[in-house]
C-alpha cells in the first residue's frame, strides 16, 4: 500500500470541519465570482452551451446529415464545449459505468488508499488528490481515480478497481464505444476544416496511438463552497474530452467574457474541444476555458476521458491547409510533452507573479 502525500478531501470533508484549510481557498479575485451553483443552474438568461443531437450524423439523406454536422462545427467554433444526445451509446451503459464508479468511491479511504498513485515518483495512475504545483501552494476540492482505459492493449489491469465487479466490464465497454464516437467526431471536424475526413484523427494518432484517459473526480460536500474551487480554470490540453456526471451541476464555461454554468442534461454527454485541435486548426475550433464549482449539499461525480496524442511521437502545429497569408499560425511546432511543459510553466510563472505582485 502507497503512503498517501496529500490529505485526502473526502476525508476533510467528513471530519465535520466548519471552516476549510487555507490552502483551499482561492485567491480574491476568482472569488468574486464564485456563486451558488445550484442558483447559477437554473439562470436561464444569457448565452447556454449549446446541445447538438448526434442522431442524424450519418443520415444516408445528404442535407439532414450537413445540418447535424455544421451545428456539430459551429458549437466547436463558437464555444468549443457542447452536450451531446443521442450520442450512440445506451443509457443503460452510461449508468453502468456511473454506478460502478460511484460505489468504488463509496468505499471507505482506507480501501481506496491500495490503489493510491505516487505523483512524485510519477505513477500517475490511480486513486489521487490534487498535490500543490504552483508559486500560491493552492489546492482543489477534489479527490480523483486516474487511468488509461483505451488502447486495450496499454492498459494496465493491476491498477483498476476490482470493487464493484462490474467497474471493468462497464469501462471497458464504454472505452470501446466512446472511441468509436470519437472517431465520427473528427471526422466532422476534419471536413469543417476543408480537410479530407480522417485527417484529424491521423494527426492525433490514429487507433494505434490516440490513448484515452479517464479521470473520475470525485467533489465532496464542501462547509464554505463559496471559497473553494472542485477544479481551476484551465483548458484541456487533450484531442477531445468526452464528460459524464452524477447529474450535479458545477461545470463552468467562461464565454464572452463571463462564467456560464452548463445545465445538467439528461442521458447526454459533454464534449469539450482540447488545445491539441485548436492548434491543428490554427485556433478555428476553439479549447474553452472551464473550472468546476463545489457545494454544501451534494457530492459531485463526473467522469472525464481524454483523447491524448502520443507525448512525443507528433509534432503538434497548425496544419498547412488552415494556415495562409492572411491567417499565420497563431502556435509554435511542440510535441505533446512540450505542450504540457510550457502550460505548466505558464502556470507557474502566472502564480509567482500574483503571489509577488510588483511594488
């Protein structure tokens, strides 16, 4: 069993503290505009993330398969962030996999800590809580379970869950099909591009190389959820990223220059575009800014998987035919890994100014 380095939030959460620790709270400037999640929810002025309904993808009738597929492109233009209904997968596996994720995390801290990772040591994979890797020490109000579940064959078994029986048999199969959607995904993209229709797909890694990664976050019930954060602002350094969730709402887009909280949609699943297709599309398609909000009254669940190229076998770069005279690429040539590197260096450096901010 791996010793754990961070406290784990589930277990802050229930030890009946009324006050979170420090390091939880964010800085002032993101908390003036921290509200009320389930309030934000029902907030039905303004811009809302748009659903696009999949099931006229592949019509054999040419002009309702292009209306689908250009309200697919638009949302990845304008918002970079959809729900998805009527996706191809059932809504019995969709529950499968919720309920077998969620008893996993029913269980108790001490079960969960013998498939505990080791950040430090780089084992990445496996039952976790956000360690502090910026200038300001902050932390998040998530604990998580990390893993890859796409191709087969780099899986590593040891590390899934074997409570309940059903968790690897309903990942599996949801692995499989979402990979299956992500495919019919860039192959819409790729033709909104002017691109032939497995070119995105190529660029990324193809079925060898594209591995999906799941990460399950798991949000407490938090005492002061007007302070806290379930997960930063940030952009999605994946491909893709397809997201399901225990229907508790606390995704955030910022659209336009504000914070918009998506509504829960039944049976969907959201789609979010990563940076790895904005830079191929010279920033055509856009990787939305989001974060996660946390309450007082219901423990969240959503389960991320990410579409990830290869770390260093692609070079990632704005592709030639979206690129012209008038329209230069916007990003430099980096591989994957140099991606993840310059954003955590971003991260840093943004960090240790605002904890030292000039005289």
């Amino acid at each position: 069993m791996v010793t754990s380095v961070a406290p784990r939030v589930e277990s802050l959460a229930s030890s009946g503290i009324q006050a979170i620790p420090k390091e939880y709270v964010r800085p002032q400037e993101e908390l003036n505009s921290i509200g009320n999640v389930f309030e934000e929810e029902k907030n039905n002025v303004g811009p809302q993330v748009p659903t696009i309904d999949l099931k006229n993808i592949e019509s054999p009738d040419e002009a309702v398969r292009e209306k689908c597929r250009e309200e697919l492109k638009k949302a990845a233009m304008e918002w970079g962030v959809m729900h998805l209904v009527n996706h191809g997968i059932s809504d019995d596996l969709l529950e499968r996999v919720k309920k077998a994720g969620k008893i996993f995390f029913d269980l108790p801290v001490v079960e969960k800590e013998k498939y505990a990772n080791e950040q430090v040591s780089g084992q990445i994979q496996g039952y976790g809580s956000k360690l502090a890797n910026n200038a300001s020490g902050q932390l998040e109000w998530e604990d998580y379970f990390f893993h890859l579940v796409y191709p087969e064959e780099k899986r590593d078994m040891s590390i899934w869950p074997k409570t309940p029986s059903d968790y690897i048999e309903a990942t599996e199969e949801y692995a499989k099909q979402l990979r299956v959607l992500a495919t019919k995904v860039f192959s819409v993209l790729s033709l909104g591009l002017g691109l032939e229709e497995g070119r995105l797909e190529k660029e990324v890694g193809g079925l060898e190389e594209l591995l999906l990664q799941m990460k399950i976050n798991y949000y407490p019930i938090c005492p002061q959820p007007e302070l806290a954060l379930g997960v930063e602002a940030h952009t999605d350094i994946s491909a893709l990223t397809f997201i399901l969730h225990n229907m508790v709402p606390g995704l955030q887009l910022f659209y336009q220059g504000k914070w918009v909280t998506a509504k829960c949609v039944p049976n969907s699943i959201i789609m979010h575009i990563g940076d790895t297709i904005e830079i191929l599309s010279n920033g055509k398609y856009k990787s939305i800014l989001h974060r996660g909000l946390v309450n007082k009254e219901k423990v969240r669940i959503s389960w991320a998987v990410f579409c990830e190229p290869p770390k260093e076998k692609i070079i990632l770069k704005p592709l030639p035919e979206v690129v012209s005279e008038a329209e230069p690429p916007l990003y430099p040539p980096r591989t994957f890994a140099q991606h993840i590197q310059h954003k955590l260096f971003r991260k840093t450096q943004d960090a240790a100014l605002s904890a030292f901010p000039p005289k």
